[in-house]
C-alpha cells in the first residue's frame, strides 16, 4: 500500500506560480513512476505530467508544456510539480499518482485555483 499526500495548492493570479509536492509511503520509492492529473469541475480527471522512475524521462501534456516542470526526489520520496506562468484554465484539483509495478495508487487532491 502507498499513500500520497499533495500540498502546495492555494489561489494564485494569472501569470504566477505555484509548486506541488506530493510526499509518499514507501521503502521502494525509487522504483514507482509518478505522476501529476488534474480535474476541473464538471470535466473528468486529465493527465498533466509524469516522471520515470530515475527522473530520466519525463512526459507533459500539451497544455502545460514549457510552463509546468515535474521533478522528483527519491531520497525525500517526495515529487514536485512547479508550475509556472499559470492560467485560469489550470484551476483545478491536482492529484498525485504512483504506479508501481502491482498497483496505481492516488493522492487526495490538492486545490490550485487561477484567478484572472
């Protein structure tokens, strides 16, 4: 079982910054690909980032490519979204997911809501 927990969510204007941190359980971080979703009301849940389990390799959407940077830090068990250049379009609740190699497992939610 892997638990996930996200913060780093708040109210930001247009233009600014924010950085997620997602904290995991677990001795065999270091093996899990993780990764960034997001859902805004009424829409379903979509795919954001998500980082090979190295941090060798790491893959965007369209939308937030060049704006959005995952990273990970296997001896903090911990993986960061930076978001930079932020639109009202990103608001949304962020969800961390870890994929291991018998299960997915999903974060609570954190709220990032853009205000114009």
């Amino acid at each position: 079982q892997v638990q996930l927990v996200e913060s780093g969510g708040g109210l930001v204007q247009a233009g600014g910054s924010l950085r997620l941190s997602c904290a995991a359980s677990g001795r065999t971080f270091s093996t899990y690909a993780m990764g960034w979703f997001r859902q805004a009301p009424g829409k379903e849940r979509e795919f954001v980032a998500a980082i090979s389990w190295n941090g060798g390799g790491s893959y965007y959407a369209d939308s937030v490519k060049g704006r959005f940077t995952i990273s990970r830090d296997n001896a903090k068990n911990t993986v960061y979204l930076q978001m930079n250049s932020l639109k009202p379009e990103d608001t949304a609740v962020y969800y961390c997911h870890a994929q291991t190699f018998r299960a997915g497992y999903w974060g609570q939610g954190t709220q990032v809501t853009v205000s114009s």
